[in-house]
C-alpha cells in the first residue's frame, strides 16, 4: 500500500487515546481502509472500509485476539465502526472516514501544486545559489592564480635588478668601468 493518512491533533481528545491498544488498533484500521471504491473477492468495498478478520488483526497488529475482541466491542459501541461479518472474514467500516480522511481530490491537488511550486522554486534557488558558488570559486582560484603569477614576475625582475646590480658593484670594484 502506499500513500498516507491524516490525523488532527484533535485525536488526543479522543475517549480511547488513553488506550494503547484501542489507538492501535484504530490507527491499524484506518491505515488499512480504503481510499476509494473497489472490490474484493466479489465483494464491494467502499472508501473507509477494510476487510480483516480477528486473526488477521491479531497478526498484524500483536495485539491478543480477546483485546481485539473488546476495542472492536467498545469501537462499535462509541459509533466509531461499524462491522458486517461473515464466516471467512468482516468488512469494518470507519464510520466518520471522511473526518480522518475527507479532502477533496481538487484541494489535494491543490496542495500538492503549491508544495510542488514551492519545492521547485527553492530548489532552483539554492541550484542558483550552489551555481554562484561555483562561479565565485572559479573566479577567486582564477584571481589566486594571477597573483601567483603577477608575485613571481616580481620576484624574477627583483633577481635580475639584484644581480645586476651586483654584476655592476663588481665591475665598479675591479675598475671595470
């Protein structure tokens, strides 16, 4: 499966948040519902709904199969789920889905271009800037590279003035001049 599900901080307030077992279970369950029409072994299975069995949850879950018995009571009796049973396996149905899951395919898409947009835009920036930092570094090792070159030109004309200045002394020493 992939994609995710949604949860309002406002799942604290919840009557069973105090229950672990009771939010696992219903987080399992919300996990594994369905996020659109479709069938399943010739059964139709609607959005908000999964089809599991009390073994099935108690292998995916490790949670005891008497402690699935009663969160699926309680669930049920808080109007959280409804379950139609029969002899190979149950459809629950989350019965307010769309308050854990109901955002409109337009305002998801629109959310998604906005993150995308932005996404993008930030990437290129910092493409953009990680680009400058290149050119700054090709500039500033070009610039290193012409004051090596201007310093040794330097120090090459200051050898020849100092031996030429030398040879001269000599000369002037040795009456050569």
């Amino acid at each position: 499966m992939e994609g995710w599900i949604k949860i309002h901080r406002r799942f604290q307030q919840w009557e069973w948040y105090t229950n672990s077992e009771m939010v696992h279970l219903f987080i399992h369950l919300l996990i594994t519902a369905t996020h659109k029409d479709g069938k399943w072994k010739g059964h139709e299975i609607k959005r908000g709904q999964t089809v599991a069995g009390i073994s099935s949850l108690h292998k995916k879950t490790g949670i005891s199969v008497q402690t699935i018995r009663t969160c699926i009571n309680r669930l049920k009796s808080t109007g959280e789920i409804t379950v139609k049973s029969t002899n190979k396996f149950s459809i629950i149905t989350i019965c307010n889905y769309e308050d854990y899951q109901g955002m409109d395919n337009a305002t998801n898409t629109q959310i998604n271009t906005q993150t995308n947009k932005q996404l993008t835009n930030n990437q290129q920036t910092t493409n953009y800037i990680q680009e400058g930092k290149e050119v700054n570094k090709k500039a500033e090792e070009a610039k290193n590279k012409k004051e090596q070159i201007l310093k040794n030109l330097i120090l090459e004309d200051n050898l020849k003035r100092e031996r030429e200045t030398k040879e001269f002394i000599d000369d002037l020493m040795n009456d050569r001049i």
